[in-house]
C-alpha cells in the first residue's frame, strides 16, 4: 500500500455538489479515505519494493522462482511490459520466465489461472503480481469515480502441492456487447491522446471528466453485477461439486460498500461473509482488491486456519471470474506500506 492516505473528508471541496449530497453518497458508498501513490512512485515500484520484502524476510527465494506474471492495466513504458521492468529492478536471474497480462478487475482470478497453468506445465513456483495505478485513470472533479479509486501492489506465490484438495476450480464468461459500460475512450490506438481528449467536460450529472479520464455506466454495471454474478457463483458450486453453503468465505473485488451489500443478500449469503471494506480503507485498486480483501480481512487466521473460500471479480469488459480454493497454512499474509519516491527495494 503506498503511505499516502487521502480522506473523502478533504476532497469533499473538489467536487461540483453540495457538500451535504456528497456526504450522503459517501455514506452509502463507503467513502472514507483511499492510498494513492505519489507522483514518483510507479505500479511497477510498488511490486518491486513488495517482492523485495518477501526476498528479505526469507519467504521468497530469488533462486527458485521461475515464473514472473504481472497483471496491470497500468505500464511503466509502452515497451517493454512491466514484466520486464520488475525483472530488471529485482535483478532477477535471466532464466525467470516473464509475462504481462492487462487486465483490470478481474485481473486477480486472470492472473492466477495463468501462474497455476505455469505449475501445472512443470513450474515448481511462480510469482503472481497485481498492481495498478487506478487514480491516474480518474479526474478528481469527478465523483463517480475519484473516490472509489486506489494504487496498490500485490504478490501471489503460487507452488506446486501434492495435496489433491489444493486444486482450485475457475470459471471465466466476457460479454464485450457491453464493454462501453466501463472504459477510458482515449490513449489507445482507437482514439490516441490529444490536447483535444484531454478537454474536461462536464456530463449531465454534474462531473468533469476528460476522454483519457475513466468513463463509468454505474447503473449498467451495477445492472451487470446483480444480474450476472449469483449465476456465476451458482454455477461454479456445482462445477466444482459443492454446496453454497460450503463456502466459508466469499473474497470479491471491492467496488463500492453499496454493491457489495446487495450482492450478498442476491447470492443469498451473510454479509459477514463477504466483506464490503476495502474500498472505504484502501480505495478500489482493480486488479488488487481480492489479494488486499484476503490480507485486511483474514490475514491473521490464514497463518494457521484453512478455508474454503470463493474469489470472484466482476468489471470492464464486461468480465466475470470466479475461483474455488482452499486458502490457509499460509507462512506469510499480511499488508506493508511503500514509503513513496520510486523505492524499489526494502531496506529494515
């Protein structure tokens, strides 16, 4: 997490509403206070400096890692991937396999699926990092979106086991008929950035927003969410042979407190299985929520408890994603901060 903590509190100014319908829609939302990174620290920084933490406690061996999969809708340079920007800061050994995924939200689940096939192709250990730099996609004159969003860095060892009960089953379905419902329009080949895309505009609920800045149907994803996601979840309990109430814990990408809610009570769940707080913590940082969500939440417990949890993620594309696992025994699960200023490497 980068250290810098900025309070809905302070940006309540910046906005184009009456403070008073701010504060109810932040209320409802879980609007509290999000980790942006500063203007010196980069995705690719904060995933360097999480991988030398481990590299220093002794829970990650420089040696024996073979696989590096970086998932990011955020890079450092148009060429080379970010892959190769972490391998380059971590001074990693020139057999490492490197690959990028760009993915957003469901980039956790995506990301996963890809180091697990790595193992199952003769890999004993990969390193799966999740990192985004979400704020940067945002306008902060724009409430629909700037509040919810949040910079962060995760890292997923995965390993080989010979223990039959840590297969982990994923279920994956894309509906890009609707991938306008979530996008940032400019900066790509479609549409390049210009002085001309980079005009803000006020749309008709009152925000500013640019055509490079993050453009969000919330009614369409919120429609897709509740529509699509008990389904997912249904489906995957009976793909993988189980009982929805086998599940101990549902760890979903974090939105917003509100959809999260509602989406508990569609799945017909406790809410206390499925935490809504992360967003008012930390701020939405796409790819990173379920990593972040399992840290905040049951980082403790997992050194020594094994759970039966389902991940699933929801978001642009519109995409879906679902993985039943059992997570525990773990030797390490906890969240750290990044000090800022492009520090790439963990000192004690």
């Amino acid at each position: 997490m980068p250290q810098q903590v900025y309070r809905f509190e302070d940006e309540l100014k910046c906005f184009p509403f009456p403070e008073k319908t701010s504060r109810r829609l932040g209320r409802v939302m879980g609007f509290n206070e999000h980790r942006i990174a500063d203007a010196r620290t980069t995705p690719c920084d904060l995933a360097s400096y999480t991988m030398s933490y481990l590299f220093h406690q002794g829970w990650l061996c420089r040696d024996s890692l073979q696989g590096l999969v970086v998932v990011a809708q955020m890079a450092d340079h148009p060429v080379p991937g970010n892959s190769k920007v972490i391998h380059g800061q971590l001074a990693l050994p020139t057999d490492v396999f490197c690959t990028d995924i760009y993915e957003n939200c469901i980039g956790f689940v995506s990301g996963l699926y890809t180091a697990c096939s790595y193992v199952a192709a003769g890999m004993d250990e990969v390193a799966l990092i999740t990192t985004d730099g979400g704020a940067c996609r945002a306008n902060k004159l724009d409430r629909n979106t700037y509040p919810l969003c949040g910079d962060a860095a995760a890292v997923t060892v995965v390993s080989r086991s010979d223990d039959p009960e840590d297969v982990i089953h994923f279920v994956f379905r894309n509906d890009g008929s609707r991938r306008d419902a979530l996008l940032v329009p400019a900066g790509g080949c479609r549409m390049p950035a210009t002085a001309e895309t980079a005009k803000m505009i006020q749309d008709e609920m009152g925000n500013y927003r640019s055509l490079n800045n993050m453009h969000m149907d919330g009614t369409a994803v919120f429609q897709f969410v509740m529509e699509c996601v008990p389904p997912l979840i249904e489906e995957t309990c009976r793909y993988v042979g189980i009982e929805k109430d086998d599940i101990q814990y549902h760890l979903t990408h974090q939105p917003n407190r509100f959809m999260l809610q509602k989406l508990a009570d569609l799945i017909g769940v406790p809410r206390e299985i499925l935490f809504n707080n992360i967003v008012e913590n930390f701020g939405n940082s796409s790819s990173v929520t379920i990593p972040v969500n399992i840290a905040f939440n049951l980082g403790k417990r997992l050194l020594h408890e094994r759970l039966l949890a389902c991940c699933s993620a929801f978001g642009a594309g519109l995409s879906l994603a679902a993985a039943v696992c059992h997570l525990g025994q773990m030797d390490f699960c906890e969240l750290i901060e990044h000090p800022g200023n492009g520090i790439t490497e963990y000192s004690a």
